[in-house]
C-alpha cells in the first residue's frame, strides 16, 4: 500500500501545533512493514538531544519543509522518543519497552501516524541492523543480511557505517528505504546527521544530533533472596 506524502505533513503539523491544508488519511498499524527491535538493541545508555527536518513531496506541489526539536534516550530496557514543541514543551513522548508502547500526547489533535511508525523510522536510522550479533562489522566494505522480509544492506568506511538501505523482498512496498550518514563527533554511538529518504511514502528525515549524554548503565536485576 502507497502512503500520500500528505500523512506526513499530517503528522507534523501535530507534533508542531501547526496547520495543514490536506487532507488526513487513517493509518492502519500495518500500513508501514517492518519489525521493531529490542531497545536493549542499541547498545549505549544515552540522550541524544536532535534537530529533526522533514521533507515531503505532495502531489503536483512543491516539496515542503517543516522542523522540529526533540530527544532520544536509551537506557535500560526502555526506548523513549520525545517531540518538542515551538516553546519548548513536550508534545508528545513515545516509550518502548520490550513488552509494550507507551504515548502522552499533550496536543490537542492525536497522532496522525501510529508511535510505531515513527519507532521504525528511529530504530531504521539508529539501531544495528545487517547481520547477527556475532556477524563482525567491516572496516571497508558492502554487507548485506536479511531479516523479517527485507534485505538491509550497509556500506561501511574506516569502521564507520555510511549508507543503509531497506528493500522488502516481496516489494510491498516497492523501492527504497535508504540513510546516509555523516560522523563528526568519533567518540559518539551515534552520528552527527543522518538522513532517511522513505521512497516507500515519499518523505525525507534530516536528523541532526547536537549532544549525547551517557547515563550510567542500568544495574541488573538482583535474584530474589529466599
């Protein structure tokens, strides 16, 4: 199923209290494959303070942008997304345990799109994907692994991930997911900037991180005492 670029107009101008001029169309959970990975996925307890910026193509229309702050943290088994308003403010927060997913949505409209779409589009961007975790990393190099009816394939230069590209094996939907990455800060876990281009639906995300803070690692839990 094809996904109108005006979905994600929709979901900005949610997530920013602003306005949009098309129409809304409902999303069904399904409407966007992919499977969501374990938070514990992503390796380094953290918050990442980002700027991100959406690109989308309406039809016969030129392509528009809008912008949004917002904060991404890792820390035991929990993966939390927040949007920030214009002032500042929560708008909305996402929280994934291994079990379930968690919103408060503090604007007035509801999310247009399902939290899990964007958990998709964070963890596409952001979480270890190509091969098994005893599959080692290259230092140079193509490789590509299967997992959940896509093919991911990384390109890897100097031990850094530069390129990542999701295609579904039954083409459903046909093309691309791809992003590309750009490192600034060597002792980060994750990169400065990075931009996925959905060719699924017909959007772009400019993720720009301009902090990471570590957080002490979450202590295992104790066996009960008999």
């Amino acid at each position: 199923m094809t996904v109108p670029a005006s979905i994600f107009c929709a979901l900005l101008a949610t997530a920013l209290a602003g306005c949009c001029t098309t129409a809304q169309p409902t999303l069904r959970q399904l409407d966007y494959p992919g499977t969501l990975l374990d938070p514990t996925k992503l390796a380094t307890e953290a918050v990442w303070q980002q700027r991100v910026t959406a690109i989308w193509r309406p039809r016969n229309q030129e392509p528009q942008e809008r912008g949004f702050d917002a904060a991404l943290q890792r820390q035991g088994e929990t993966l939390t997304v927040v949007g920030l308003s214009p002032l500042g403010t929560v708008g909305f927060s996402i929280q994934q345990t291994k079990t379930s997913i968690d919103v408060v949505n503090n604007i007035e409209d509801q999310l247009v799109i399902p939290p899990r779409f964007i958990l998709l589009d964070v963890q596409r961007t952001f979480f270890p994907w190509a091969c098994p975790e005893w599959c080692a990393q290259p230092d140079d190099g193509t490789r590509t692994g299967q997992l959940a009816g896509e093919e991911i394939t990384e390109t890897w230069r100097g031990g850094r991930l530069q390129q990542r590209t999701f295609r579904r094996l039954d083409n459903q939907p046909a093309g691309l997911i791809t992003v590309t990455y750009k490192w600034q800060q060597q002792a980060w876990a994750v990169p400065s900037r990075a931009v996925l281009d959905n060719a699924w639906f017909g959007y772009e995300l400019s993720i720009t991180t301009s902090s990471e803070t570590r957080l002490d690692p979450t202590p295992e839990p104790s066996e009960s005492s008999s």
